[in-house]
C-alpha cells in the first residue's frame, strides 16, 4: 500500500512539474518580424525591426528599428537584446533584406548563419535592397500598417497574382545555389518619393550567379519571367496595335498562361523552344474603332498579342544571355531533366554555353472574352 502511494504522489508530481523547457512569458520578450543585413566586411552590420508590446489593457504595439555591428552575424545580432531591454524572438521573423553592397560581394556569408540556426524560420520573405539599406528600408514611412514588415508581407501576398517581382523564401534560394543548371533570384525592394515621404516598393528581380548578384531586370520584365519559371499571372497587360492604318493600345486580362520548354538536340548543338499558351479577356480597346464581333479582326487581335509577348520574351531572354551570362531560367536544370547523359556532357562548359543558346519562341493566344460591348462606341456627329 505504501509502495502504490508514493508511486502516485511521484507521478503527480512529475505531472505538476512537466512543461516546456525554453518556455518564454510574453511579457518578458520582443519580437523581431523583420532583419536585414547591409554589410559583411569589414564587419557585420545587422538591422533587425522589433515590435515591443505595450502592457496597456488594449494592446498596442510599438515598432523599433534596431542596428549592431559584430565580427559575425550573431556576434552582431545578440547584442541587440540588451539594446531592446527584453529578450528578441527570432521565430516570427518574415522579412529578410540584403543591401545591394552585400549582393554584390556575395550573399552566402549573410545568410549561412540564418539557414543554420533553428530559431529563424527558412520561409522568411527574401530582399535585395537597390539603391538603398535594409536600415532605410526599416525606418521608412509606411500607410495603414505598424510595421514595414507588415507593409512588405501584404504587397508580397498581392504579387501572387501580378508578379512584377519574383517572390522567394530563403529556403528557395538556397535551394536555387545549391542545385545545378539554374541560378538563383531575389525579389527587388527600393524607396519611392511618394509626396513628402519615401515608401518602399516591390519591383523587379535582382539576378545572381552563384551567390553574386550581376543585374536586374525591371517589374514588366519580372512578369514574363515569372511565366518562364511557371508562374501564374492575372494581371493587365497592354498591347500596341495596328489595324488598316489606324493605331492604338489595347488591354486585355491574362485569365491563364501555361508554359512548356523543352531541349532539342541535335548532332551540331542544342537548343530549347518554348511554347506558350495565353488565354485572355479583352478590358479596353480605348478609341480604336474594332468590330470586335468580326472574326477576322479577333484573329487579327490574338496574333498581335501573341506577337507583342513573343517580343517581350526574346528581349528577355537576350537581355539576360548578354548582360548577365546567368541562367536564371533553369534551362541547365530543364536539360538535366530530359537528357540526363547530354547535360553531363555540357554541364561543366554551361557557362559558355549558356550566353548564346538559340531559344524558339512560340506563342499562342485565345480571347476568350470581351466584356458586354461587341462593337465600339459611335459618337454622334
């Protein structure tokens, strides 16, 4: 009887003093939801935005850029808890910003340590800043929100439908440095003059090789891009068009685009073709005047449209080949996939390659809507 007693007073003991080891009052920690770094030599610069909870019966929170420099990362980033007065809590970061100096002398160094440790979370949000640092970035004026961070997230949701930048966790960009036949990409951020205050914007892609950054492409650039790695795009997209002398702008709504590629090889070389396949609803024909409900002047549309994108995809692409010589597409990667035994014939010469690989373009696309007007406004005379 003594024996089941005391192994029912230990056992409830053991239950009363069971809990989480690295358990944290709320009260007593600060949450850092947004870092960047704008210098790795030579030392450390570490930028991080915390938000401090106030203790008032409504909540309210409070939002403080902090900056450190150290021999390392963390040499850098520990400190700014005693700056903050409470201990930081890395976990909730979603934001991290390198400066366009640190992408241009190699990001690896800056972020090695944040793929190492456990307490910040691979699915942060990943920056370049041009023309700026993150500690500018951190600081600036933003609307509607408490914090940049929180600024930069919801504009990052939206570019899920127009990407005019190319959104990447920092698990996919270490995956981009670390896989062969594709190089890696990062979303751009800058300030933007908006009346009285700089606000910061999403626009564009920084392009790397290896872990270097080389060039940018701009947000319109960004879109077609993005359809190249195979992203979906909703977004407007404006056409010039010629009709029997008469010119004009028209804009459509992408409603769905799919994109396939694929090597050729042959004994001489090896190419890769591209087929893409639009499917679009006509917004605006402006002041042209188009019988829409005509269809030869549809077909005519739809091959101007077509052409207008094949543009916008070999300028691109040429653009990317010559200024770069980075294969951002992933078409190393492409290769790999469907011929196994010719890319590792050519993996280690890709880099000579690359830059003057012919690419066919073919672009098809189909109205598939019009909106309620079939035919164009007449004025009166």
């Amino acid at each position: 009887m003594k024996r089941r007693s005391k192994i029912i007073i230990l056992t409830v003991l053991a239950l009363l003093s069971a809990g989480c080891w690295d358990y944290l009052e709320l009260e007593f920690v600060d949450f850092v939801f947004g870092f960047g770094v704008d210098e790795i030599e030579p030392k450390f610069a570490v930028v991080a935005e915390v938000i401090k909870v106030g203790d008032e019966p409504e909540t309210q929170f409070q939002s403080v850029v902090l900056t450190n420099k150290g021999d390392s990362f963390f040499a850098a980033a520990r400190p700014l808890s005693k700056m903050a007065g409470m201990r930081l809590f890395w976990a909730h970061s979603q934001v991290f910003i390198i400066s366009e100096e640190v992408a241009k002398q190699g990001v690896l160094p800056a972020i090695e340590s944040a793929l190492r440790d456990p307490s910040v979370r691979t699915s942060v949000l990943m920056y370049v800043a041009r023309g700026c640092t993150a500690e500018e970035i951190f600081k600036s004026k933003v609307p509607f929100t408490d914090s940049v961070t929180g600024h930069l997230v919801n504009i990052a949701d939206f570019h899920h439908r127009v990407p005019t930048c190319f959104n990447q966790e920092l698990w996919e960009f270490r995956q981009c440095l670390q896989m062969s036949g594709i190089s890696a990409v990062m979303p751009t951020i800058q300030l933007v003059q908006e009346g009285t205050e700089e606000i910061p914007q999403l626009e564009g892609t920084a392009l790397f090789k290896n872990d270097r950054f080389v060039g940018w492409i701009n947000g319109q650039e960004t879109r077609f891009f993005s359809m190249m790695r195979g992203l979906i795009d909703r977004g407007p997209l404006v056409v010039d068009v010629a009709f029997n002398g008469e010119k004009g702008k028209i804009t459509v709504e992408i409603r769905g685009n799919q994109v396939k590629i694929k090597p050729v090889v042959n004994e001489q070389a090896v190419h890769m073709k591209v087929d893409v396949q639009l499917q679009v609803s006509l917004l605006e024909m402006g002041a042209l005047h188009l019988r829409y409900e005509r269809p030869e002047i549809k077909a005519e549309l739809e091959r101007q449209i077509s052409f207008a994108v094949t543009n916008s995809i070999r300028n691109l692409i040429t653009k990317v080949q010559k200024e770069t010589g980075s294969d951002v597409f992933g078409f190393g990667r492409i290769l790999k996939r469907a011929k196994p035994k010719v890319w590792q014939a050519l993996e280690s010469d890709w880099d000579r390659i690359f830059p003057n690989l012919d690419v066919a373009i073919g672009v098809k696309t189909r109205i598939s809507a019009a909106g309620v007007l079939s035919t164009p406004v007449q004025m009166r005379e």
